[in-house]
C-alpha cells in the first residue's frame, strides 16, 4: 500500500508544477488600463473622470473583461487526474493470494500544441471583451464633451443676451432725451420692443439650463439636481485635420474594428485548434492490486506480494466528419468577420468624412467670426451709436447693428460646440 502512495504521489508533483506555470505566465501577460487623455479644460476631465468612475455599464464591461481572462489559465491547463479504486466483493484467487482492491490513478495528457491553441483562443475572446469595454468607455466620454459643449455654449448665449440687453437699456435715457428735444415716439416704442425681445430669450435660455444640468448629471450617473457651475470660456484653437490622416489612426484604433478583429482571430485559433483535434490524445496511468496472503502450502514465496502496472492509452478519433464539420465552421466564421470588417471600415470611412466636414466647416466659421465678423461688427457698432448722439442717424441703425453683434457673437459660440462636439465624435 505504501507504494501506491509513493507513486500516486509523484505523479500528481509532476502535473502540479506545470498548471502553476502556466498560470502564472497567463495571469502576468495583461493589465490593460486606458486613460483619456486631458482636453485642457479643468472641470471637463473632472467629469469625464467622474462619469468613468460611476458608470455601471462601464464597470459590467470591465469586470467581463477580467472573467474572460480567468478563461486563459483554463483552457491552457492539463485535465485533473482521475483515481479509480475498486473493492472485489469476491475475492479474486490467485497462486500469490487473494486479490482485495484496485486502484487505478490516470491522466490524460493533451498535446502542448492543443493546450497552446486553447490558450489563443481564450486570450482573443478576451481581447473582445476589452474592446467592447473601450467602446463604452469612449462612448461615455463623447456623451460628457457632447453635453458639456452644449452646457457651455447655453452660458456663453445667456451671458451675450444679457450683455446686449444692458446696451439697450443704456440707450434708453438718450432716447428719452431726444424724445422731450421733439424726437420720434416710434424710436421708444422700437427700443421697448427690442428690449422685451431679450428679456423673453433671456428667460427661455435661463429655463433651458435645469434641463441641461439634470441631462449632464445623468451623464455623470448622479441622482442629485443641485445646478452645476458654467463652465468657463475654452476657445478652441480650431485646428484642421486631415481626413487621409484621421481615417489612418480610425482604422487602427477604432474599437468596433478592433472588436472584429479578435473575434476573426478567435475563429482562425478554433479552426486550427479543430485541426490538432484529429490528433489522438494519450491517457497514462498506474494500477495497483492490493494482494492478502496465499492460503497454499507449501505458501510461494512471493505470497501478499502487491502488483502494479503502467497502462499507456490513446484515443482514436475516427469520426472525422464532425471534426472537419468544426473546422469549416471556424473558417466561415472568420470569413464572415473579415467581410465584416471590410464593410465596416467603408461606414467609418463615410461617418468620418463627414464629420470631419463638420469640423472643418465649424473652424472656418470659428476663424471668421473670431477674425472678422465680430470686431467689425463692434466697430460698426461703435460708429453708429456715436453718430445717434449726435442725431445723424437713427435708432433703427442702432438696434440693427446690435442684433449684428449680438447674432455673430452667438454665431461664433455655436462654431465652438459645434466643433468640440464633432472632435469628440472623431
């Protein structure tokens, strides 16, 4: 009995080390952590940063991701062990004694290469996984920089309204001044109109905000409605991009690609690994018969002596049709997958040349009202309120060259969310 344990024993050390290993190795190959990059603006990292950490979807994806990696060690490992014992109710007689128990320790052992190619094919379901993580964390942050824009853009309109409104209202004792000198009581009535025009759009853009801050906490996965603070002016430098150049780095980084991609991959290991299924495995094992006393005289010398064998085995794998049914499966699938990526580089393609028309278009808008526009339309501005006082032209000229500013300045801001949210989507 003392020598079954022995050998059992030895056996389960020698497979032990090897699961360890491979373990090991699995579990060191990847800890992959992206961070966003920072935009410049303080208090929008701040909510990206918050929205990534309070996201559930996020977390779900994340922790999918860990689980498929514990599938890595899995598949590479060797098959436990199997003991068998058995105990002969009827004794078993033989010249050496009676036969009492039987015990058997096996071990299938796969071929390394299988083992190998099980291995790939967890680790690229796993790259998945990751990908379909990164997508929804891009996702996130394009929904934070989309609202945010939105957000500051509604606090860059409220402030011009309520500048351009403080204009009028300073206009309003000159006019009254002409008015008693025996100016025109239309001027008055005009400037009131104007006047009441503003504050009725200053009062719908002042009501927009509750809703726009309720969508940017729903953004950030916050129940709270307390008003968050406006952002502060970020002017964007406008930069162009060249479509040739941003279709490049699309076609590298692009997550739903990159989603693809693993997914042809892990059906290019399972058709190979289909393949080393063909190959037959090898099953080796010890017997052990624990043997009592021979009953005989004269008693043989080698009476209670306890036998054990090695059995060496092999599968044969003789049903080939469902293993090439397999392979053939794994190669449409991974034809499948190229084809789809084929056609889905084509829609990034399309999606991106126009947003990156968008973009363009939002920072030539940007240069022209910034460069031009605006600080002629001051200019302009200026002149006629001079030229008023000294009653050379008349009020309508005033009111009009304000509603110039006023829908420039208006103008230019809408360019800069335009643009931030288009290079959040690129």
């Amino acid at each position: 009995m003392n020598k079954c344990i022995w050998l059992m024993t030895t056996v389960i050390m020698l497979c032990i080390p090897v699961a360890i290993a491979e373990e090991m190795t699995t579990r060191d190959s990847a800890a992959l952590v992206v961070t966003p990059t920072s935009s410049g603006d303080v208090a929008l990292d701040a909510y990206v940063h918050t929205a990534l950490e309070n996201n559930a979807g996020l977390r779900a994806a994340f922790d999918r991701w860990q689980a498929e990696m514990e599938t890595i060690p899995q598949s590479q490992a060797i098959p436990d062990p199997t003991f068998q014992w058995t105990h002969f109710i009827e004794e078993v007689q033989t010249r050496t004694g009676p036969q009492n128990n039987r015990l058997v320790l096996s071990q299938k052992i796969p071929w390394k290469s299988q083992r190998a190619q099980a291995g790939k094919m967890a680790e690229s379901k796993a790259m998945q996984q990751w990908w379909i993580a990164v997508a929804r964390k891009d996702v996130i942050i394009q929904e934070v920089k989309h609202v945010y824009a939105e957000y500051a853009f509604l606090a860059q309109h409220i402030r011009i309204v309520k500048e351009n409104l403080t204009l009028l209202r300073n206009l309003e004792p000159i006019v009254q001044v002409r008015l008693r000198n025996g100016g025109n009581q239309g001027d008055l009535l005009r400037l009131q109109i104007e006047i009441a025009k503003l504050e009725n759009e200053l009062a719908s853009l002042e009501g927009l905000r509750p809703a726009l801050n309720r969508q940017l906490r729903a953004v950030l996965n916050q129940p709270s409605r307390e008003v968050l603070p406006w952002p502060t002016a970020q002017e964007s430098s406008a930069e162009i991009f060249q479509p040739g150049d941003l279709l490049q780095k699309v076609n590298g980084n692009n997550p739903a690609l990159k989603q693809l991609d693993a997914l042809a991959t892990h059906s290019e290991h399972q058709a190979r690994h289909h393949v080393l299924q063909k190959k037959p495995d090898v099953t080796v094992g010890l017997t052990y018969i624990e043997t009592g006393g021979a009953k005989l005289s004269p008693t043989p010398s080698d009476s209670g002596d306890d036998p054990f064998g090695i059995t060496v085995g092999i599968s044969i794998p003789i049903w080939s049709k469902k293993y090439d049914a397999r392979i053939q499966q794994a190669r449409y699938t991974e034809s499948s997958m190229r084809h789809r990526i084929k056609q889905k580089r084509l829609d990034l393609g399309a999606q991106l040349e126009m947003e990156a028309y968008r973009l363009q278009d939002a920072a030539r808008s940007i240069t022209l009202y910034r460069d031009t526009l605006i600080p002629r339309a001051l200019q302009a501005m200026d002149v006629i309120q001079v030229s008023y006082q000294s009653g050379n032209t008349s009020l309508l000229d005033i009111i009009e060259s304000e509603r110039d500013v006023l829908v420039f300045q208006q103008s230019y801001w809408r360019s800069q969310r335009d643009y931030a949210q288009s290079r959040a989507k690129i």
